[in-house]
C-alpha cells in the first residue's frame, strides 16, 4: 500500500515548533532544519517561541507535529513542564540541552519524548531525526489502514497484524494460522497490498479444492499435449505471480507429492510446466495460510517438516471470535454498516448478550453470514426471539446428551430423579434388545443385578404411570 495525498490535494507542510530562549541557538536550528527540508524534497513550517510563556500561548491553540522544547528556560527546567503539560499537542516531541541528565531523560520518556538531543544539534543528527519522524508518520497510516480493514480491538491481534509493515523488508514466505472463518484471506490481502504496493497482482488458490493432477497444472502451468484435454499452453499460478504475490490457502491439505516441488521452487523461484523443460523464472511473495496444526500433521506424515520450516518463516496468528468476544459488537455495526443492500438496523442488548456469549464456530464469516440473513429476512430490529435457530445450533454444539425431553422433564421434576430416569431407559433399551434376557443384557453393560433389577422396576411404572394419564 502506497502512502499517499489525497487527490487534488497539495502536500501538507511539517509544522515545527522551536522553543528556545537563546535566539543564536534557535536561529541555527531553523537553518539546519530547513535544509534539511529542502534537501529531501519536504515543505516545512517553522514557528519559534522565545520563552515558556510563549510557548504556552502558542500550544493552547496549535497542534505541531514537531517540537523541539530546550531543556532550560527562565533559570529551571520549565521545558520539561512544557512537555508534560501539552505533550498531546506534539506529534514528536524533542528535548534540547546543553548538559546531559539521564534523570531528565528518563521523565522526559513518560511524557512520550523518544529523542534527546545535546546543543548545538548536528545537520545529520536532525536528518536521521526527520527521516525517523517520516518513518513513525508512514507507519501509522499504515497501521490505520490495517485496522480500517480488519476489524478488532483485541490487543494481542493487533499486535499481530502490526508485525505486517516490517515484513516488507523480509524475503521469507509468510504463515498465518488461525481457525476457518478468523480473516487469514483479509489478513493475506492486506500483506499483500502493504508489501507489493500495488506493483503485481495477488494469485489466490485453495489447495483443498483440487486434485493432484490439476493442483500441479494450477500452480505450474502446462504445455500443450502435456495430458489428454490439454489443447493449448497454460501458464501456472506461480507463472502469473511473477512481481507479486501467491496466496495459498489451506496449504495443510496440499498432497505430499507436491509439497517436494513446492520446497524447490520456494527456495530457487523457477521450475517447469507439467509437459515442459523450460524454466521459468518468477520473482513472487508466498503467503500460505491452513486452519490445521502444521506440526501435527507431520508427526502424522501428511505434511514435509522441511517445508514447514520453510514456510511459517514469518508467522502471523490469529484467534477465534470465540476469544475475542469484545469484537462482536464492533464486526456487526462494520457488517451492517457497508452491507451491499445499504439497510440499516437494529440488534438490541439482549441480542447482542446472545451473539457474544454464542460459541461461534463458523468466526467472523458465521457472524457476516448471519447479518447477510436477517438483511434477507427483512429484519428491522434484531431481538433475542429473532436468534432461536443460532441458539438451538450451539445446544447441538455443546451438548451430546441433553434434549428438550430432558429439559423439560428437569423442569418439571427437579434433578433428584432424572439420573435413575435415563439409566432405567438405557438399561430396559438394551433389555429389549437382547430379547429380554437378563444375564446377556447385565453382561452387556457390566452392571450388577442390583442395579438391573432397581432399573428394570423404576422404567415398568414410569410406563404405568404413562398408561394411567
């Protein structure tokens, strides 16, 4: 992804604030600082305060996205105060001084001031500071536009997806882990549009969804005649990554046969089309992602332990929407809000309590699926009345034995007697069975003629009881 200006809009300066009482000193570093500007290309705009009180009339009003503040003016360290109390004014704060104290250093750290700089500031020094300030200024946008894609506030995926941007300095292939529906295609398009910048294109394939024969034809391309119906040559999916970048999905279902050529044309960047001799050469960036435990499926023989190794050289993990329960509300005001059909509505609490304490197996596709059907429906207003069928997945989910015979019986009679109910149902289940015959059906369950016979006498006037009604 490109930073750039917005159309028809001219690049907005660097506002800079100087505060300085000793005018030689403040004098030198606008000079310095402007050339630094107008040797890279930068427009600045500089303001100098020439005292605290100054400055403090100046940061009640202004916003700078560089401050330069000198450690001492009036006789005490009033810079230090100024930083403190309008720290959120200043993008990049800066100390300036002319006698070193780490204690100062280290205060003027918990105010957000990541540079220290010792008078008179050296040209170099304020271009490496620049360059950093461009660096710091490139790296939000593009932490913004990552967030702006991927819905989350949960802390440790951020942390995740943060891991992107340094990943463009890195050639290895990138892994992204996490359960089926959590946003690895998402997460795969934004690598993608942050590495490449837009400068080749992104190949997708699903390795589950083919055949060896044709996965091997998808990714390598084939020659004509190469095997029966192969009328014409085909360039691969690898072939038409070339700039770019290749995304295979579910790569855990890859088959092992494949996974040996795969290694080879990861570590070489060329190989031949089924049919073929040539090799062809392709400059691409692998992403592969799979909802399985990789190391599981090498202890199982499905998966080369070597190309794991290869291929989870970055690895970006995502969680279940299960784990991050505090995005629910957030992915379902996205989801209704850039619905297709341009709808809005509205989940009431008790929907939302439901939704966020629901177990989600299907994760954030579940959960986009579920809004594109109450849009369908109709709906207005989303209630709990309006989840039953969610409810009623997760019961079957959660729960192996319970019904709503069971249920309803609990209710009505307590807990006390269901356990000897359903033992007594199981016991004369299998009684029948063996055509009630006592000593093959207490074999059969390993149980006792105590318990057999208490059971077989509670399920008779259960039935009784049933009869009589």
């Amino acid at each position: 992804m490109k930073v750039s200006q917005k159309k028809n809009m001219p690049p907005q300066p660097i506002k800079v604030l100087i505060v300085e009482d000793e005018k030689i000193q403040s004098l030198s570093l606008e000079r310095q600082l402007n050339s630094c500007f107008e040797e890279n290309g930068i427009l600045g705009n500089i303001t100098i305060a020439d005292s605290s009180d100054s400055a403090k009339s100046i940061l009640k009003s202004n916003k700078y996205d560089i401050a330069f503040f000198d450690l001492y003016l009036n006789g005490g360290f009033e810079g230090l105060d100024l930083l403190g109390n309008f720290a959120r004014q200043v993008q990049r704060p800066a100390i300036l001084t002319s006698v070193e104290d780490f204690n100062v250093i280290e205060q003027a750290a918990k105010f957000g001031c990541k540079d220290y700089f010792s008078k008179p500031v050296k040209k170099q020094t304020l271009k490496s500071f620049i360059k950093r300030y461009q660096n710091q200024i490139n790296r939000d946008e593009i932490n913004n536009y990552i967030l702006s894609k991927y819905i989350t506030d949960d802390p440790q995926t951020i942390e995740q997806l943060f891991k992107i941007p340094n990943l463009k300095e890195n050639p290895n292939p990138i892994y992204i882990a996490g359960p089926t529906g959590c946003g690895k295609q998402v997460t795969a398009q934004l690598i993608h549009d942050i590495i490449c910048e837009g400068k080749g294109p992104l190949i997708e394939m699903n390795c589950s969804s083919l055949s060896i024969e044709l996965a091997e034809s998808e990714l390598f391309g084939h020659e004509q005649g190469a095997f029966t119906g192969a009328s014409h040559s085909k360039k691969g999916l690898f072939e038409l990554a070339d700039k770019g970048t290749i995304f295979l999905d579910e790569i855990g279902k890859m088959p092992l046969r494949l996974q040996d050529k795969l290694l080879k044309v990861i570590e070489q960047k060329k190989f031949t089309r089924v049919g073929g001799t040539r090799e062809i050469y392709s400059n691409f960036n692998l992403i592969s992602a799979s909802c399985e435990n990789l190391q599981y499926l090498v202890d199982q023989g499905q998966f080369r332990p070597d190309l794991m190794e290869r291929i989870k050289g970055n690895t970006i993990s995502l969680k279940g929407l299960r784990e991050r329960k505090e995005d629910i509300k957030k992915l379902l005001e996205y989801f209704i809000k850039n619905h297709p059909s341009g709808r809005l509505l509205a989940v009431t609490s008790k929907a939302i309590s439901i939704l966020e304490n629901y177990l989600w197996p299907g994760n954030v596709r579940e959960l986009k699926h579920l809004v594109d059907k109450w849009q369908s429906e109709g709906l207005i207003r989303v209630d709990a009345e309006d989840l039953k069928e969610l409810r009623q997945k997760e019961f079957k989910h959660k729960y192996t034995f319970l019904n709503d015979a069971i249920i309803s019986y609990i209710k009505e009679n307590g807990l006390s007697e269901i356990n000897e109910l359903i033992l007594s149902e199981i016991i004369w289940y299998f009684y029948e069975d063996n055509d009630f015959n006592t000593m093959k059906t207490i074999e059969e369950l390993k149980t006792n003629r105590r318990r057999f016979y208490k059971s077989k006498e509670i399920f008779q006037n259960n039935i009784q009881e049933k009869d009589n009604i």
